[in-house]
C-alpha cells in the first residue's frame, strides 16, 4: 500500500483517493477464463502524478477500467474518493463517474461533429450544469490549455497536440477527483508530447487533481510522483517520489 504522501505545499493527505483491496479480474471467453488482474492491493495518493507501467497485457488498461467505473471486479473492494463502487446501482455508478472521474484517451475520442467548445462543454451538459455556468467553465478551461483563439474549430481542424489540450480541458472541466489518461503522448511527436506532459503537469497543479496514467512514455514516466509497475497481472514494485 501507498503511505501517506506531502504535496507540493507540504501538506499530509492521510485518505488515499483510490484503493483497490485484493482485487481480481476474470474475463471469460467463450469456455475459457481469462484472469486480466490478480488480487491487486494499491492506494493512491490524492493530488499525484501516478503512473502504472508494464508490458503490453499486464493489466494496466484493465486497472484503469476498474479504477474509472467503467469494469466492475470479480473480487476484492474498488474504493474511488471514500465511496465502494460496488455498493452503487448502475444508475448511480454513471452518476458518479460522470460526476468525479475524468478521461483522456490514446486516440482523443472527440466527437468530430462538435467544435473544441462544445466537446469541453459536453460533459457539463450530460451533468445538467446551468448554461451560463457552462460557457464560463468552458471558455476558462480552454484558455487553460491554450487554445481560447480556436474553440470555434472542429477535430479535423486541430493539431494531434490541440486535440490533446481539448481533451484534457474536457477531462478537468468538471474538476474531478481523479483524471485517468491511457497512453495519453503515444500518437503525438517527441516534442507534442512534451508539451503535453507540461500541460498536463501544470493543470495537476493548478486544479489538485490526481492524475493516473497507464504509460509506456520514459518522458512521462519521469514526472512520476508515484510508479507501480505491473507484471503478470499482479503489482510487483512500488515507487514513490518525496
């Protein structure tokens, strides 16, 4: 388990924001059984820059789906900001993860039919957020990340790097508890990503949000607050930055 760790303030976060307790995956395929993730014991800090790192097929995608509501576990207790997930209906576990949990993908996964505005504004929509109260979180996030000049454009009209910016101002316009990026830098440049990774530092920071990457990004892994590296569906070493 992760100890307690000191922010950039120095102050002490005692309550881990994510812990998984003996957690198992098991996906069945036709009449065989497939085990993702064995009895998988972590907390995370709140407030982090945490990456889960391993080969292709070690369960990094699978934790992320189980941290992010998306999965549900075979065993063991998913705990995400103090609240056992399993203990939500299913109307209730979208709510929650529409409500305190943020994505960025490998691919951006923006609607193309929709300008950089309306796609950060999107999930303040599926929230029901007033429409004044949304056009002034959205524009604020999109000046956040740059591109304020640009929230006219549509996906086809964007740099891979500006869809990026649009889908981490989409991620945090909600303020989420947590932000979960798989492979976030793997379809950008050296340099994009940089930049990327820059940005994605710097809103960590601004916005106190805990970000967890899945990543096999050397320069992103270097930012590490917090590593856990996965190997054979299992954790096998932990990390973890002064």
């Amino acid at each position: 388990m992760a100890k307690p760790s000191t922010d950039r303030q120095g102050s002490v976060h005692d309550e881990p924001v994510v812990v998984l307790d003996s957690v198992t995956k098991t996906y069945r395929i036709g009449a065989v059984e497939v085990r993702a993730v064995r009895g998988v014991s972590l907390a995370i800090a709140p407030q982090r820059f945490t990456m889960l790192i391993g080969p292709s097929g070690s369960g990094k995608t699978t934790l992320l789906n189980l941290i992010g509501c998306i999965d549900a576990s075979t065993t063991g207790t998913v705990r995400i900001a103090g609240q056992n997930v399993a203990e939500l209906s299913d109307n209730a576990l979208s709510d929650f993860r529409a409500r305190r949990v943020g994505f960025i993908f490998q691919g951006f996964s923006l609607i193309p039919v929709l300008t950089a505005y309306e796609n950060v504004e999107y999930p303040l929509l599926l929230m029901g957020v007033p429409a004044q109260k949304r056009r002034e979180a959205t524009l604020e996030m999109l000046e956040a990340v740059g591109l304020k000049d640009q929230y006219r454009q549509r996906p086809n009209e964007l740099s891979g790097g500006q869809k990026q910016r649009v889908a981490i101002a989409r991620a945090l316009v909600k303020r989420p508890d947590i932000v979960l990026a798989d492979e976030p830098t793997a379809n950008l440049d050296s340099e994009t990503g940089a930049s990327v990774i820059q940005l994605m530092r710097r809103m960590q920071t601004e916005s106190r949000t805990t970000f967890i990457f899945a990543s096999h990004d050397s320069h992103l892994i270097s930012h590490a607050d917090d590593t856990f590296t996965i190997r054979d569906v299992c954790i096998v070493d932990e990390e973890h930055a002064a």
